[in-house]
C-alpha cells in the first residue's frame, strides 16, 4: 500500500541531493585525481539522489517499510541547532573550540559518560586539526586560539 508520507520523505530527500549537486558543480567539481571544493558534495548529492531515487521506487510500490512513531525528538533537534550555530560561529571561535564543542553535544546526545564526552571531543578537535591544518596544509579559522596555534 503506497503512503503519501513516504512518498513526500523521499521527494524531500531527492531534492536535497539536487540542490547538492548543483552547488557542488557551482564550486566546480574537479576529477578524483584533482579534486576541487565541489567534489565531495557532489559524491554525497549523487549518492542521497540514488538512495531517494531507490525508496522512492519502494515507496511507490508499496514496499517502503514499515514506518514506526518518532522516538526521541530533542537530540537530533540539538544536534541541528548546533551544527546552525558551528557554521555561524566557526570563523570567529575558530575550529578547535567549535569543533570541541560540537562533538560534545554530539557525544551527549548519544549518552556518552562525561569523562569519556569530554575527553574525545578535545582529542577529535585537536587530532583533527593536526591532521588537516598542519599535514595536509587546509586553511582552517584559529579564531580565539590564533595566538596559540
């Protein structure tokens, strides 16, 4: 039996990898062997279009599965609000302590102990760093730490 629900899901979710993919090739895409910014957007609009295209046929058909009622709504909710919120003051604070503090709402969302939140969000953000500003020469904003770092 065809759910309109599934339906309007799937049809969301495709033109989010349409609108994916059209800023990726506005950033110009590049080759594997030379990629340029719009690469990876564009592999993950692709890949989000192929996977909607693929429940939307399920859908359609009627062998969507079975939907289930919403659990918890506040985590993922959080989640969104700070990814908002890393964006809008990433440049400012820098990517160490964005980034630090993301992945400790991301942690406590998936109910990690506090030692362990706190610990993993300082090693991502500082690992990460590391690993991208300072190994693979990406510019990343220093924000409040440029003295530091």
């Amino acid at each position: 039996m065809r759910k309109s629900g599934n339906i309007a899901v799937g049809l969301f979710f495709l033109a989010i990898g349409v609108v994916f993919v059209i800023g990726a090739v506005k950033l110009q895409v590049g080759v594997p062997t030379e990629p340029r910014p719009g690469f990876f957007p564009f592999i993950d609009g692709t890949i989000l279009i192929a996977l909607s295209a693929l429940f939307l046929f399920q859908a359609w058909g009627g062998r969507a599965g079975e939907s289930h009622a919403f659990g918890k709504i506040k985590g993922p909710v959080l989640v969104v609000l700070t990814l908002v919120l890393y964006v809008a003051t990433l440049e400012t604070l820098g990517y160490v302590i964005t980034t630090t503090i993301l992945s400790a709402i991301v942690l406590k969302v998936m109910e990690t102990k506090p030692r362990v939140l706190v610990l993993m969000s300082l090693i991502l953000a500082v690992v990460s760093y590391l690993l991208f500003d300072r190994l693979l020469g990406v510019t990343l904003p220093r924000g409040l730490l440029a003295a530091f770092l």
